[in-house]
C-alpha cells in the first residue's frame, strides 16, 4: 500500500472511531476537530497530490475508488474540509464504498443506522453492516470495534431479525467498482409519470422531466421540470460540467436567500450518478430559492436511469429560447473567467 494511502487510512481510522464512541452513546457525531480539517488527512493528500489534492480525491471518487468514496462521503456528510454539508449525498458516496467491501465505510454506515444520523434509525440495517466490518481487512481497529457495535446491535432487534439478517450477511459479496461516467451514457430525455393532488382534492397526473444534451466532452444542456402538490414547480435549465459521476451546477447570487444578506451565495445543484438512477441534490437548499414553487425542492428527487430515451424533438430543443440563453450564459462565463469558471442556470418566475 502506498505511504500517501496508509497515512490517510490511519488518520480516518483514528477519527471514525473516536466519532464512533461517542455516537454508540447516544451523542451526536462531533465538530471536525482542527487536526483534521487542517492537518494528517490534507497533509498527506498533499505529499500524495501537491496541486489541488481535495480536486483529486473527488475526481477518484467519481471514478469509484472505495477509499476515495469514504473520505470524501465522510467530509460530504459532516461539511468539512472545503465540503458544503450535505448528509444525503454524503451517505449515498458511504453507502458506495460500503457495497464495495470497504471496511471502514461498512463501520460509518452502521453507527449511522444505528443512531439515524441523516436517515431513519434501523438497527436491523446497522447490525448487517456492522456485522460486515467485522470481517474488514484494512485498518485493524475496525473488526475489532465493529464487533462490540454489534452486540449493542443485537439488544435492539429480534431473533427472528437476526436470522434474517445473519443470513443476507452470508449471501452478501461486495460490488465491482462502477465505471466513470461520460456525456455520452446519460444523455436522453428521462421521463416519470406519477399521481398527484391538490387542496381541493382533485387528483391528477404529473409529469417530470429531465432533458441532457450533449454539449462537448465535458459539459452538458440540462432541462428539468419537477412537479409538485397543488401545481408547484421547480423548474431549471443550463450549462452543467460533469465532475466524476455528478453533473454540477453553480450559479451565483449577489443576495443569500436565507440570512438576506447581501450576497454572494451560490445555488449548487448535483446530478449524481448512482447505481440505477440520476438523483438530484440541492447544497444548502439554495436552489430552491431560486428555481422552486413553495412546495417544490430538488433534494432527492430522481429519475430511472432504464428510463432514459432518445430525444426525437432535439431539431426544436436547440431552437428553443432555454437552450439559446444557456449556451449564452455558459459562454459569457468561459469569456470572463475561463473554461472551469462554475456554468450558469436559469429558471423561470413560479
């Protein structure tokens, strides 16, 4: 194992069961420490990575490194080093590594069913995954630790629950990194048709949309329309850049929606790439500021990647005004900043 990838395993290692101690008692997980926002993990992703070590370890992340996915899925859910706080995204990078047979990312997932950090408690779900970093072979402490986690797993489900799970354990065998994701594999129309409603009882059919549109190697047109209860909307459209398995918007406001100070805040919306589906998240819930209706919100929602189409209207999509005004924007941007300047979106009044 290379210096640079031990180091960083040690350091994680020491961190997760500090963390881990004192979530099995009940307390939430604690504030990044200073040694380690600043100190053994980033100081080591720089002998490893002297230039932009956080932009690397996300890039091999985005590739399906199990490692990679730990750490920055760690750093997602608690908003630290340099990360926007984002529990849902961070435990979909855990949950990754996890199926890969990461013994540390099995350990985090386990303390977080069993304490519902982020989701809602299942200590049947924590004694699988407990019960699968007992048999770790990465960083010594965790079998070890694992193993006294799962015995106060065992005080909060059945026997019959045992069972079960005893016997998924037995059948469990850990994924294959996915493959890195291109343009080219997810662009399409994705349609999903569902039941909805509003105040006055009336029900309905709804419809969201999710339109991408190869634009170069890169970077990607989006369309989204998302439909809410009682006809609420967010809608949203622009250039996005593909980063590891994430189509990333950026788009700068000289105003935060929530404090109403005078700006800059930036509405940072995700297209993640996992396993089956394309799952929207919304940092810090500032997109929806912007591009929702009261009732709509981006986090969360999610599309079938099976139900991906080809787009047979693509002569009337580059014609259409949205498409002009992203491609506008996306080039006004690369003008005054350069190529990885954060794309710009758009959305219309709700």
């Amino acid at each position: 194992m290379e210096r640079w990838k031990f180091l960083l395993l040690l350091a994680a290692a020491v961190l997760f069961l500090a963390v881990t101690i004192e979530a099995r008692a009940g307390q939430a997980p604690p504030t990044a420490p200073a040694w380690y926002a600043r100190g053994l993990l980033w100081d080591s992703l720089n002998e490893k990575f002297p230039e932009e070590p956080g932009a690397k370890i996300t890039r091999l992340a985005g590739q399906g490194d199990p490692f990679a996915e730990f750490i920055v899925g760690w750093a997602t859910f608690k908003g630290y080093p340099d990360h926007q706080p984002d529990e849902h995204r961070g435990i979909r990078l855990i949950r990754a590594s996890a199926l890969q047979g990461f013994g540390e990312a099995q350990y985090v997932l386990g303390t977080i069913y069993a304490r519902g950090f982020g989701v809602r408690q299942n200590w049947p779900e924590a004694y699988f995954w407990d019960s699968l970093a007992t048999k770790s072979r990465y960083v010594r402490p965790v079998p070890t630790s694992a193993a006294l986690a799962q015995k106060d797993d065992l005080k909060h489900i059945s026997d019959e629950q045992k069972k079960t799970v005893d016997a998924r354990v037995g059948r469990w065998r850990p994924r294959p990194p996915q493959p890195e994701i291109t343009i080219d594999g997810v662009d399409g129309v994705y349609k999903k048709r569902f039941l909805n409603g509003d105040v006055s009882g009336d029900q309905y059919i709804s419809e969201n949309v999710l339109e991408i549109v190869k634009y170069d190697e890169r970077d990607a047109y989006i369309r989204s329309r998302l439909e809410f209860y009682n006809g609420h909307t967010c809608a949203i459209w622009g250039i996005a850049k593909l980063e590891g398995r994430e189509l990333l918007y950026s788009e700068w406001h000289d105003r935060d929606p929530w404090t109403k100070d005078k700006g800059p805040a930036v509405c940072t919306l995700r297209i993640g790439i996992f396993g089956d589906r394309l799952i929207f998240s919304d940092d810090n819930g500032t997109c929806y500021h912007f591009h929702c209706g009261m009732r709509g919100w981006f986090g969360e929602s999610y599309f079938e990647r099976s139900g991906r189409r080809r787009i047979r209207y693509m002569e009337r999509l580059l014609a259409s005004s949205e498409y002009a005004e992203a491609v506008e924007q996306f080039k006004d941007e690369a003008d005054k900043t350069g190529p990885d300047s954060p794309s710009s979106i758009s959305a219309p009044n709700h």
